[in-house]
C-alpha cells in the first residue's frame, strides 16, 4: 500500500515540474473548434524560387 502512496506522490511531482517547466505556452483548456481555434499556417515557398528555370541553349550556324 505504501508503495501506491510513493507512486502517486512522485507522479504528482513530476506532472508539477513539467508544468511549471511548460511556463505560459501550456493550453489546458482542451479541444478548441471554430473560429477560436488557431492554426499555424504552411510556409509559402513558390517553385519558381527554389530553382532557375531552365533556359535553352542558343543554336549556333
């Protein structure tokens, strides 16, 4: 029975170092749906950036 209690207190422990470790970043409010919830949108990276398009070679006579 002993080893329940220490078990539980040590959990305990830990779960509170994690949180006060996690600051202000930790959201405990649940799931969130609609217009509260907040989506990181994707990096916009064009095509066109990422490499020069192709030119073709002069014709040489």
């Amino acid at each position: 029975m002993w080893k329940i209690a220490v078990g539980f207190a040590v959990f305990a422990g830990l779960a509170l170092y994690v949180i006060s470790k996690g600051g202000d970043n930790i959201d405990m409010t649940g799931e969130k749906h609609g217009a509260e919830a907040v989506h990181a949108p994707a990096p916009a990276a064009p095509a066109a950036a990422e490499a020069p398009a192709a030119q073709p070679a002069p014709a040489s006579k």
